[in-house]
C-alpha cells in the first residue's frame, strides 16, 4: 500500500485505499486471460463507484469496496428480473 502525501496524516483515506486496491486488481487482471481481465476491470470500476459513500461511513474500505460490488451486481440482476 502507498505512503500518504498529506502533512500530518499517517493514516491512509479511503479513497486512498481503495486506489491501492484497484492498482493492485489492475496488476492482477494483466496476467489474467482477457476475457478475465475485462469482467475485472469492470468490477474495479463498480468499487471505485461508491468511494465517496465508503469514507462518509467509515466501513472498511475493502469490505466497502466488495459491498459496492455486491449491491451494484444485485441491482442489475432485480433490473433483469423485471
């Protein structure tokens, strides 16, 4: 994980590290088949969505991040139904 820029602050935001996180995801799906790495670039996209809703609550930022994911794949899925 990155070091943080800001004066002062030894802990890392949310958004902070939810883009380590998605570094991290893109560097896996580089190795990954492409068909792979494109469902997982779509799913950094869906976590990075509700950043903003993430550091507001104070939810961990990974299980924030896989919620994000969770709920936006749940909605698709009831739109589908529908």
């Amino acid at each position: 994980m990155g070091g943080c820029s800001e004066m002062g602050r030894s802990v890392p935001t949310a958004r902070q590290v939810l883009e380590d996180l998605a570094g991290d995801l893109e560097r896996m799906a580089s190795v990954m088949p492409q068909s792979q790495a494109a469902i997982m670039h779509d799913l950094v996209m869906i976590g990075r969505k509700h950043s903003a809703e993430i550091s507001y609550s104070g939810v961990d930022p990974y299980t924030g991040f896989l919620i994000s994911i969770i709920i936006d794949l749940y909605s698709r899925i009831k739109e589908d139904g529908q």
